[in-house]
C-alpha cells in the first residue's frame, strides 16, 4: 500500500475530522467505526454503536435499502450510490450547530473495502446534501409560481389568452371523446372607449378588474372558467353545458354586470356600463375543430353589438359562413 508511514492513530483523527459522516462495517456486519461528525448529528456516540449492527440501534434500517446495499459490498464487493429522493434521510440526524436546528438531508455512498487478510469491509459515507435539497426545493417552487403568473392576466386576475387558448382546446378534445356539449360565451364592454375616454385610462382598468371578478363569481361548476380573451373582450367556457344553459347563464351575467350600476355617462346602450353576449354550442364531432366554435360565439357578439348592445345573442339563429366584420 502507498503510505505505510500514515501511523493508525493518526487516520483515525483524519477519520473523525472529516467534515462528512463516515461508518465502517466490519465482515459480521458490526460497526466498527462511527466518526465524529455522525456523532456529534446523531446522538448516538460511537461506544454505544461499536461492535452492534445498525439496525439494534436503527430498527427501521432493517430490511431497508441502505442494509441491502450494505449486504451487497460485504458480500458482493459492489458498490452503491442511495439515491437521496428514494432514500429520504436514512439516518436520523440533525443539524444542532446551527441556530436554525433542522433534520439533514443526506447523500449516501457504500463502497466495499478488501483488507490485505481478504475479510471484506464495507465504508458507508454521509454527505450533508441539505442546502442542495432546500435550494432544489425552491426553484422548484419558482417554476410553479412562474408557471401559474403565466397562465394569469395581471390585471384582472383572471386567466390569460394564452392559458384559455391551452384550456379550451383541452375541454374541447373531452368534449369530442365523450360526445358532450361544450359551450363558449364571448363578452364585450360597450363602448369602453368611451368609459376610458371619459372616466379615464385608470378607472377603465379597475372597470375591467370589477367586470372580470363578477363573471368569476357567477360561474357555478368546477370546470367552467373565465378568461380575458383581448382588451375589454371576456371568454366563458362552460364544459357540458347545452345550448339553453349556457344562454342562461349569459342572460344572468349580462343582468349582474348591469346591476354593477357602475355609471356610464356616454353610453349609447345604458346608462350606466353593460355588456353585449355571444353564445356558441357544439356537440364535437371527430373532425370538429375548436376555433370553429369559437368563431360562432365571435359571430353571435358581433351580432349583439349589430342588434343594439346591452344584450345576448345565440349563434344558432345565425348565418355562420358570414364574416364577422361583414355583420358591422
Ligand atoms: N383601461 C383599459 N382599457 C383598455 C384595456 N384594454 C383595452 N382597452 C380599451 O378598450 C377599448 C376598446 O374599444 P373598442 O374596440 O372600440 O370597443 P368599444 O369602445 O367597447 O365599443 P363596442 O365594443 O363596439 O361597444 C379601447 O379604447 C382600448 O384602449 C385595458 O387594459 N385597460
């Protein structure tokens, strides 16, 4: 071996400094060393665990992942690595040097040592891998918030284009899979060009904000959800619901957003702020696309903004092949 003048007393201190969690288990599986670090973390000192196995003095490493990898280098001579999320803090050990006292999380490696007699040893090593794990932990929690901020318009609090656009095609695929209706409202302010104009650009965002929170707070069932499809332009879609629900439900919004009473001064379709509704159904068939339905809830708004404002318009009675601008 390369450094015979390395005396034992003094790779036993080098084993008892080392700024990591070092055990040796000797060929019958007993402990033969339990540095320091492991100590000073485990409350278990090494008079107590020396010449036992772990597992007297860790009951639940019986039979655990961490024994069989250790059966394996004694008997086997391979080496393992625990994986640190399938093995969650295999020895009981706490951080008390710290203020802030917590459980450690551990990296573990097992590697099977040949002493010159030929008796196998095996080494188990014990990183501190916590700062890692909370650091892991927190960027995951990041990607989560950035993930749901994404999906979310920052005015209204609503959902975005880009989340109803991933949304609706998704109720619309179940639709079509289990031959149900799936119905979308599209909603307008009227004139709010004219609010902005004249009750201000600041008023009209905290107009926008009211109108999106009562749509929210007027659907009923857990699929149904309310997106901000542009400027002052509101999506509803409404999985499972007919055609006949789903103008009710329209008539009922455009009467909460009217009892709002919120004033409208130049207004040419009330007096105080309104909105104007298209309702579109369809019953998916295999080769029905989404943005067709969508396209008849468009046309039915364009309608109602045609027919007066203030008011719900079924796509059904219309002609659909007709272009939306044309109806203007
Ligand atoms: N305050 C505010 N206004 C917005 C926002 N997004 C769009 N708008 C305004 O909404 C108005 C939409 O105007 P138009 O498309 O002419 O529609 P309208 O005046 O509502 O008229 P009709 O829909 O035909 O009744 C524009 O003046 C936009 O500036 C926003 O985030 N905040």
């Amino acid at each position: 071996m390369g450094h015979p003048h390395l005396a034992a007393p003094l790779l036993l201190e080098l084993a008892h400094t080392v700024n990591e969690g070092l055990i040796l288990i000797d060929a019958e599986g007993k402990v033969q060393l339990w540095n320091r670090w492991l100590a000073e973390r485990s409350g278990v000192s090494a008079q107590e665990i020396q010449g036992r196995r772990l597992e007297e003095v860790f009951p639940h490493l019986a039979n655990s992942r961490l024994a069989h990898a250790v059966q394996t280098a004694l008997q086997q001579q391979l080496p393992a690595i625990l994986s640190q999320t399938l093995n969650r803090r295999p020895f009981p050990l706490q951080d008390h040097l710290h203020n802030d006292a917590h459980p450690i999380e551990q990296a573990i490696t097992i590697a099977p040592l040949a002493r010159e007699s030929g008796h196998i040893h095996c080494l188990i090593q014990i990183q501190d891998v916590t700062a890692a794990v909370r650091r892991e932990q927190q960027l995951r929690e990041q990607a989560q918030q950035l993930q749901a901020l994404s999906n979310i318009d920052g005015l209204t609090g609503v959902a975005n284009r880009r989340s109803f656009d991933a949304r609706f095609q998704e109720e619309f695929q179940r639709a079509q899979r289990h031959g149900s209706d799936i119905s979308v409202l599209m909603l307008d302010i009227d004139y709010f060009k004219e609010y902005n104009d004249c009750y201000g650009h600041q008023a009209g965002d905290t107009c926008l904000t009211v109108v999106a929170n009562t749509l929210r707070r007027c659907l009923q069932r857990g699929g149904d959800f309310v997106a901000r499809y542009g400027g002052e332009e509101f999506a509803v879609v409404l999985p499972g619901a007919s055609h006949g629900a789903a103008c009710k439900l329209a008539s009922s919004l455009q009467q909460e957003i009217s009892r709002l009473g919120i004033p409208h001064a130049n207004s040419h379709a009330a007096s105080h702020l309104s909105i104007s509704v298209g309702v579109a159904t369809h019953t998916p068939q295999r080769n029905d696309r989404a943005q067709d339905l969508l396209r008849g809830a468009d046309i039915a708004l364009y309608q109602a903004k045609r027919q007066g404002r203030n008011r719900v318009v079924s796509a059904d009675a219309l002609d659909l092949t007709v272009q939306p601008e044309k109806l203007m």
